[in-house]
C-alpha cells in the first residue's frame, strides 16, 4: 500500500470514530432516553477533542508529516476516552470502587420551576449500567471500540512512517 493511502485511512478512522462514537451517546441521550452519569460525560470530552484534532490532520493533508501529527494526537484522545470507558465500566462491574456522584437534567426560568425539574428528573449513578447487550454495557463499548480504534490508527501511522523512512 502506497504511504498515502495509509495516512489517508488513518485520517478517515480518526474523523469517524469518535464522530460515530459521540453520535451514539447523543443519540442514546436524546432518543433512547438513556441519560449520562458523570462519567460518561467525562468520556465525550477527549471525542470532541479528537473531532478537533482530526479536522485539522484533514486540513493539512496537503503537509503529510504534519497531518500525521495531528492524527497521532487524534488516536491519543480516541485511546483517553477508552481508558475512561474502561474504567468506568470497570466501576460498573463491581471490579474497583469509583465516583458515586449523581446527574440529572434541569430546565425551568423561575425557583419553582427547576425545583420541580430536578425532582422530576431521573437520577443517574456512575456504579449502574442502564443499558448492556451481551452482557457489556455502554461504557465498556466505548472502551472497546475506542481502544481498537486507536490502536488501528497508532498501527497505520507506523506502517506510514516505515514506508516513507
């Protein structure tokens, strides 16, 4: 495979991953009615930051070496949010102690009004998975996807890098 089509592929996982990933919480959120713990919302984080980082290895594709930077620094935050992932999914299991702080959602203009909304609103802990299929719950999907995706983007840019030494 030519150099560039390896930095190219690396360029498209690394502008995908996290755009599906963190297309998925939201929708999760929004439509399925699952809504984050704080721990999950510490996983969204290093996913934008990768959009950002990712954008900018697309912009300047037209500087390999540098584009190749930028994507490295896209599959580290991927890599960080999978590790979070994993952590947290890990807390979930009941394999090691973690946060036990609680989010809900709040809307309202007037005292009443957002009292009612936070005692209407559903309390979510970081120590239960709302929702699991096979056993794994969204936060070890997380783990798993982001983690091989890292790696899958960390591999193409090392075989990039020996084809163009």
């Amino acid at each position: 495979m030519s150099p560039s089509f390896l930095l190219s592929r690396a360029r498209l996982l690394a502008i995908m991953m996290p755009c599906l990933l963190l297309g998925g919480a939201l929708l999760s959120q929004y439509v399925g009615g699952l809504y984050p713990c704080e721990m999950c919302m510490w996983q969204r984080w290093p996913h934008l930051v990768a959009i950002f980082f990712a954008l900018d290895a697309i912009a300047l594709r037209s500087r390999p070496a540098l584009s190749a930077v930028f994507t490295a620094i896209t599959a580290l935050a991927i890599a960080i949010s999978g590790a979070i992932g994993a952590f947290h999914a890990g807390v979930e299991y009941g394999w090691w102690q973690g946060l036990t702080a609680c989010t809900s959602t709040m809307s309202g203009t007037t005292t009443a009004e957002m009292l009612d909304s936070i005692m209407a609103a559903p309390l979510t802990r970081c120590d239960v998975a709302p929702w699991s299929l096979f056993g794994i719950s969204l936060a070890g999907y997380n783990a798993l996807i982001s983690t091989g995706a890292a790696g899958l983007i960390g591999a193409l840019l090392i075989r990039w890098n020996k084809e163009t030494s």
